[in-house]
C-alpha cells in the first residue's frame, strides 16, 4: 500500500521554505515582476538554506535530499513566485544534475560546488532560432583547434542568461553524425566571444530573465567538455527528463497559489 505521508525532514523543508517565501520573498514579488527585476539577494539567501543544491551529494556541498524534498520546496516557493521558481528549479534540475550525474571530479569541484552551494548561477544553453523543440537540429558549430574547441553560434530562450556564471552548451561536432556529434561545453562567463543578448520583454515571470546568447569563436578547453564529444544529446535528454518534475511542481505551486489568493479574496469581496 503506498503512503502519501510526507516524512518529518520533508515536512520541514515545506514548512521552511513556506516560511522564507512568506516572509523575504512575497513583500517585494509584485515590484520584482512589475520592473523585471533579477532577485539576487534572494537566490543567495536560498544558497544559505541548502535550496541550490538540494539533491546533490553532501560531498559536493548539496543538501543530500530526495526528489520530493525538492517538488515541495519549488511548490512552495511558486505558490508566491514563479520567477524565483524557475531559477531555482534550472539550477537544480538541469545544472547541478547534469554536473553530478555527467562531470569528472575536477569539473564537480571546480564547478558543481559552487553551483550547488549557491555561490555562482548557472544557465542551461540548448534552443536555438532553428532548434527549440527539435533539439537534434544544433546549428551552433564546434571544431577542434589542438587543445580547444572553438564555438559559433546563437542560443534562445536561456533563463538568467545575463546574471549566470557558469553555462552549459550543446553545440553540433560533426552534422553527418546528427544528435550523435553533440557535445556538452562548460562555458564560463566572461569568456571572450560569449556575449548575452537583448533581454526579452515578457508577459509574464519576469523576475527571471530570458536572454538569447551570441557565441563568436568561443575557445573551450578540452577539460570543460562533459563525458566527451557525442554525449550531448543523451545529457541533455535525460537533464531534461528530470527537469520535468521541476516543470510539474512549478506548475502545482502556481495553481495552489492562484486558488488560495482567489478564496481568499471570495471571503472579502462585498457585492450589491
């Protein structure tokens, strides 16, 4: 027989972070969105808390927690904020995982420590003008120069694009090869070439910034490459199976807010 019982440190998390998003995110949540302004003191704030890195390993400065630990944390943190949702939910979902699951130890400790503690940002960089939801279709080129990989090209769509510190990029290695010359490059900001573009005036969710990325003979070294050349696609498939629960529980944090603010305002309503 299943149990829906949450265990104690999953009720904890949900009563923490309910907690924090009542009291240091909700008082500046309509200003932020109105003014499209990034939250950066709040995001280090959820670095403290353990909430960057929620499933990563202990070892690599991660919480240690499980996957419905983080469900609740991003229900609990949409239910005010969307914006701050998505980030949070990048960061786990696709950056740390990716590095956890795909990085050596060099890259684990260089870049995943710090992502999972909260001390740097990171940006998952796959869509493109001509591949957004065919992912096979990469149009940013990546050739071998000695000891570098050299990239051209342009990416949309990327969230915190203009405030992140550390990206990953899939880029096309050999197009004869298809999905199957796609790489994984770890792009760190100010890289020279590597410019954010023109920040998107969205209709909603505007906290989080959605910028596209220009790429002009980007050097990488060959250390900043994850699991090879033509582990690309597989990483970022499964990067986003898992990003899909993030998805859901941002999508149930949203409506559990919508309702309890649309109760909330039957009860002081008065008609005729």
């Amino acid at each position: 027989m299943l149990s829906f019982e949450l265990s104690e440190i999953q009720q904890q998390i949900k009563d923490t972070i309910a907690r924090f998003a009542a009291e240091e995110i909700a008082p500046s949540v309509n200003e932020r969105d109105i003014n499209a302004i990034f939250p950066g003191e709040i995001l280090v704030k959820l670095g403290d808390l353990g909430f960057m890195g929620i499933m990563v390993s202990p070892d690599w400065g991660g919480s240690g927690l499980d996957t419905v630990s983080y469900a609740l944390a991003i229900e609990e943190i949409c239910k005010v904020d969307a914006s701050i949702g998505t980030i949070v939910s990048v960061q786990n979902s696709l950056m740390d995982w990716i590095f956890e699951h795909y990085g050596d130890d060099f890259q684990k400790e260089k870049f995943l420590r710090p992502l999972a503690e909260g001390k740097k940002l990171g940006a998952f960089c796959l869509s493109e003008p001509e591949a957004g939801s065919d992912a096979t279709q990469q149009h940013t080129l990546a050739q071998k120069e000695g000891d570098y990989w050299v990239l051209n090209g342009t990416k949309n769509w990327i969230s915190t694009a203009r405030h992140a510190d550390i990206f990953v990029v899939f880029a096309q290695t050999n197009p004869e090869l298809r999905h199957k010359g796609i790489a994984c490059f770890i792009v760190e900001k100010g890289t020279p070439g590597f410019e954010p573009g023109k920040k998107e005036d969205k209709m909603g969710i505007r906290s989080s910034e959605t910028s596209s990325i220009g790429l002009t003979n980007v050097r990488i070294p060959e250390e900043n490459v994850l699991a090879g050349p033509g582990a690309g696609f597989k990483i970022a498939m499964e990067s986003l199976n898992g990003g899909r629960i993030g998805i859901a529980a941002q999508a149930t944090g949203i409506a559990m807010g919508a309702f309890e603010a649309a109760v909330k305002y039957t009860m002081e309503r008065k008609a005729f």
